[in-house]
C-alpha cells in the first residue's frame, strides 16, 4: 500500500533523512518512532507529497507521489504536526472548506456529518475553531484528513499536547480507524507505539535504526537474554558459581529479598535456565524463582537514542 525507497533529503547543510525505505500492506498500523529532531517530521512530509526529497521515491497504492501527485494525494488523509486549522472558521464551515478544496465528490452534508459522528465532534459543529480545546482541536485536525474518503492516513505526533485523557480518547479513536485505514503515526513516546501499532520502525539521525513487528520487538528473547533469581545460599559463593556458567557475561546481586535468600540478576548470550540448574542442583544452595526477563523494547529504543546502536544491523523483514 505505501513504499518508502532510499529517501534521502538535505536541508542546507544538514542530512536530514539518509536513505529511508519500507513498505506497509494494506491495513497496517506502523508507528514511526524517534526522538524529536530524527526526521520523521521530515519523512512524512515527502510521503504526502508537501516536500520533496533529493532522492528515493514514494509509491501510495501503486501511484508515484512525485510523479502523479494529484493522484497520490486523493489517497492520503494527512494530519500534520500543526493542523491546519483556519482558527477563525466554525468546525461546520470549515469541514466544507477542507470538502471543496479536495474536490470531493461525495454527498457533502452526509459525508461530512459521518465523519463529525467518526471523530465525535457533531457537538461542536457550530463553535469557532479557536475555542475548541486541544483535544477537541486534534479531533477536527483527523476529520479533516478523513474527508474524501482516503484509504492512507499520516498522522504526525497526533497526541502531543494533550492530557491523559484525551490521549487515550485519540488512541482509541485511532485504533478504530486502524480497521479500515493503512496508518502511519509518528511518536516519540515508545509506549503509545506499543498500544497503537503492529509495526514499528525506529528512526533516529535519519536513518533507521530498528524495525519489527511490535510483538515480536517486545517480545523476551533476542540475541541477549537476562534471567532474574532467587537463590538460597552464602552470597558469594552463589556468584561465583553463576559467573563460571558458560555463556554468563554479567552477574549483579540485587539484595536479599529473605533471611538466607539473594536476588541476582544474570546476563547471557544465550538461553542458560538449564545450566543455571544444573550447576545449583550440585551444591547445597537451592533456587527459589528463576524468571527469564529478556531485552524489552525500551531497553533498545533507549540505547539507540542513547547512541549505543546506531543503524539497523541487517535489512530484514518486510516492513
Ligand atoms: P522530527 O519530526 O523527527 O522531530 P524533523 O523531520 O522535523 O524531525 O527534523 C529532522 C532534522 O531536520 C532536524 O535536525 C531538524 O532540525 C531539521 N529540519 C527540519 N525542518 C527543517 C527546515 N525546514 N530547514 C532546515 N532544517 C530542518
Ligand atoms: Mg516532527
């Protein structure tokens, strides 16, 4: 539905996106994730068609966006970082603006009060848009991007500046979007990727750094694996015996959560719960919880915007 290929766009002298590219199927959620200045602003901009970049291309459903942009551009529903809101306009006479000024050619009433219904903002129809709350305003930001109908919607940041109300209130809305729309929505906020989307992808310094699907990037496991236990025994001999299992590359003690009793915190290269038994099964020491708690998302996202990783190791999966 969407593909993204080689992006690259300079702003004077600063590489903003440097050599983007993915693919979203029909019906996809993806969330484009990355700390503020990463480029995804930028990117969202060339995939809707407002900017152009120095190289790479954008198909929307099979259309070239810089080569048939009139065309792409019916396909897309884009709200951007500030909403173009004519603040001075009611909400009502501002939908039909939005409505002419896509040459829309739906019944304009019927589609226009579907849309109010889909957002819920048939109550605040006849107020002035500069009155509305913010909350209230981003909702007019998505009715606007619905009208014609487009089966794609880029949503820019769409919950900043709202409080935890109305963010959940977007969420959900968006969610429900989802069903029917191929959706990108931009965050900086890891969590709300984690409840919006199926796809993520991470950018940062405008390359990509991380991409998956949002199951399996949260998912326990990876290439490195963290065990958490309880072990019964003298402290420093239970260390020592959990630094000599092979494939053990870091041991911390965590404190004693009972008489006699020590939490540690493994990590490892690889999965090591049977030789961790193993090996206090010979002593007289006993294990009373062992839990694998692997790598999580955050973790990944923090140590990419911290700048430990930096670009994606392998191109893989679809996305
Ligand atoms: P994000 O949306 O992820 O916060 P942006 O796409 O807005 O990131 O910005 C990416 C980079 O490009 C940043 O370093 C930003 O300062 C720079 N940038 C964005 N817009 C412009 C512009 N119009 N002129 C010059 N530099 C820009
Ligand atoms: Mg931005």
């Amino acid at each position: 539905m969407i593909k993204v290929r080689n992006l690259t766009k300079t702003y004077v002298r600063n590489k903003a996106l440097d050599n983007i590219s993915f693919t979203l199927e029909e019906g996809d959620i993806l969330g484009f994730l990355g700390p503020n200045g990463a480029g995804k602003s930028t990117t969202m901009n060339i995939i809707t068609g407002y900017l152009s970049g120095d190289e790479g291309t954008v198909e929307i459903d099979g259309t070239d966006i810089m080569e048939a942009p009139e065309k792409a551009k019916k396909k897309i529903g884009y709200l951007p970082e500030q909403p173009p809101l004519y603040n001075d306009m009611t909400v009502g006479k501002y939908l039909e603006f939005m409505f002419r000024l896509k040459k829309v050619r739906l019944p304009m009433k019927e589609h226009i009060d579907k849309i109010c219904e889909m957002v819920k903002i048939s109550d605040v129809k006849g107020r002035i848009i500069k009155h509305l709350s913010k909350g209230y305003r981003q909702r007019v930001g998505l009715a606007q991007a619905l009208i014609g109908d487009p089966p794609v919607l880029i949503l820019d940041e769409p919950t900043v500046g709202l409080d935890p109300q109305q963010i959940i209130e977007i969420r959900k809305l968006i969610r429900e979007l989802g069903k029917e729309h191929t959706i990108i929505l931009s965050s900086h906020v890891l969590s709300e990727v984690q409840a919006v989307c199926d796809k993520i992808v991470i950018i940062n310094h405008g390359k990509i750094a991380a991409r998956g699907l949002t199951q399996e990037m949260t998912r326990t496991g990876g290439s490195t694996n963290r065990l958490d236990l309880i072990i019964e025994g003298r402290k420093t001999a239970v260390l020592s015996l959990l630094k000599k299992i092979d494939g053990v590359t870091e041991v911390t003690e965590k404190g004693e959560s009972e008489k006699g009793c020590y939490e540690y915190t493994v990590t490892s290269t690889r999965d090591i719960r049977r030789l961790v038994f193993r090996a206090v099964a010979k002593t007289d020491f006993n294990i009373l919880s062992m839990e694998p708690v692997g790598v999580s998302l955050e973790d990944t996202y923090l140590d990419i915007i911290s700048g430990k990783t930096e670009e994606e190791s392998e191109n893989v999966g679809n996305i």
